[in-house]
C-alpha cells in the first residue's frame, strides 16, 4: 500500500471510528486499538459489545462514513 493510500486509509478510519464512538456509547478506545484498521475486526468488536447483527452494523457503518 502506498504512503498516500495508507494516509488516505488512516483518516477515513479516524473519521469512521470517531463516528463509530458517538453512535455506539459501549465502545472504548481499546476497542479502536484492537480492530487496528481492520474493518472486519471491527465489525466483530461491535458485535460482542452490542449484539447486534452483522448486517446492521455494516449498515450503520456506512451511513456513517456517507456522513463523515
């Protein structure tokens, strides 16, 4: 990945877990740390502390990132 893309990656992931805190109250920076950009780590994380379905929060997540 180049230097750009990682940058570019860095920020939109910045954005989205910013976004991510707010909506979802349960989460910690830890949470963030251990996803560790992996979107899907994440999504994995969201759903153990929520229980919320896959589906869903893939959908709020991109909602999220259309608003950010």
């Amino acid at each position: 990945m180049s230097t750009a893309t990682q940058q570019k990656w860095q920020g939109r992931w910045e954005q989205l877990t910013g976004k991510a805190k707010q909506f979802w109250g349960k989460l910690t920076d830890d949470d963030f740390t251990k996803a560790n950009g992996k979107y899907d780590e994440l999504i994995g994380i969201i759903n153990e502390r929520t229980g919320e379905s896959r589906e869903a929060i893939e959908e709020r997540l991109r909602d999220l990132k259309d608003h950010a």
